[in-house]
C-alpha cells in the first residue's frame, strides 16, 4: 500500500448480522455507528438481571492507517460505547441500572503471532488480529463485558442492606438477636 493512497471509506451498516463479518483485510478504512440493545448481544442478555426498554449501547466505530517507522502502515480501529444494562446490586439485590461509557483503540495485525508479540504494557492500543470475516458484534459484546463492574450497586445512599433472615424490615429485624441455633436443636428434642 503507498503512503500517500486515500483509501476509500466504508459505511458499516447497523444491523447486527452485518456486524459478525467486517472485511479488515481490505485496503480501506471504516466507520459507523449504531445502537445495540441487550438482545442483540446473548452473552450480555445472561447477564442482565431485568432488560427494559432503551436497554442497550449505542457504539461509534472509525478506523484508520497509521504510518509505522520503516513498514507498512498500521491499521487501528477507535470504539466507543454508551449505554445501559440492569444488574443485581450486590447490597440490596434489587435491580440496579449500570450506565457505561467506554472507549477503546485496537490495532489491527496481520497474524496471531503478530498479535502475540504485541507488547502488552501498550495502554493505549489492544492488539487484535483482522480478518476477512472479522466479528465485530462479538469484540462489541466483549468490551461491554469487560467494562461491567465486578461488584454492581447502586450508588451511596440509595439502598440499604438487607437480611431477611429475620423476616419483617429489615431495620426491625436488624434490631432483634436472633436464637442461639443450640436452644433451637434443644427444644426440637424434648418435643
């Protein structure tokens, strides 16, 4: 490829079946943008304690060739996504909405072995391998799932803990002791 080529650019369609395969090993450049609810992504959909309407993540994808010192031009893909899912908040385990807000940039290399000898302390660019049919709704789906916290909850405040071990509020129950487990297994047995 000469360095000074225009590549021509090409408009990603939205749906998600022309997603799973994105020729990245065609001499041109890329970008679109769309929207993506729960559904379309199933790994996500396992995920999602409940999926409501506008559930989902809009994603904003360009790519590009970069010069590289002394070879070819290097192709690097930018991501963005925005968007929201509802997960169990691990402090009241009632369902609580996840806002996310995540950009990446990916170099696109040639082979697995290329990828392979990336340098992982590269912060700024993830190393992937492109491919005629390249699965973007899959790379889509496993950066949503890598940005989702470890331990969703709601923010500060918003909900209190519960045990309903005690049965009732859980303020009340939180005040009563509950029984030694001994004196249960005692008065089962003079029963």
């Amino acid at each position: 490829m000469n360095r000074n080529q225009v590549l021509p650019q090409v408009q990603l369609l939205a749906e998600p079946s022309a997603l799973k395969k994105v020729d990245f090993c065609a001499p041109q450049t890329y970008q679109g943008t769309g929207f993506l609810s729960i559904t379309d992504l199933p790994r996500l959909t396992k995920e999602a304690s409940v999926v409501l309407k506008g559930d989902g993540f809009h994603w904003v994808i360009q790519t590009h060739f970069e010069d590289s010192p002394g070879s070819e031009p290097l192709q690097t893909m930018d991501l963005a996504l925005k968007g929201r899912i509802h997960l169990i908040c691990q402090r009241c385990s009632q369902d609580c909405a996840v806002d996310l807000d995540e950009k990446r940039r990916f170099l696109l290399l040639a082979t697995e072995q290329d990828a392979d000898d990336y340098p992982v302390e590269d912060e700024e660019r993830e190393a992937l391998v492109a491919s005629q049919h390249f699965n973007l709704l899959e790379t889509i789906e496993d950066e949503v799932l890598l940005s989702l916290p470890l331990i969703p909850k709601h923010p500060e405040g918003f909900c209190e803990p519960h045990d309903s071990s005690f049965g009732g509020d859980a303020e009340e129950g939180l005040s009563e002791k509950p029984e030694n487990p001994f004196n249960i297994l005692k008065n089962m047995k003079k029963n």
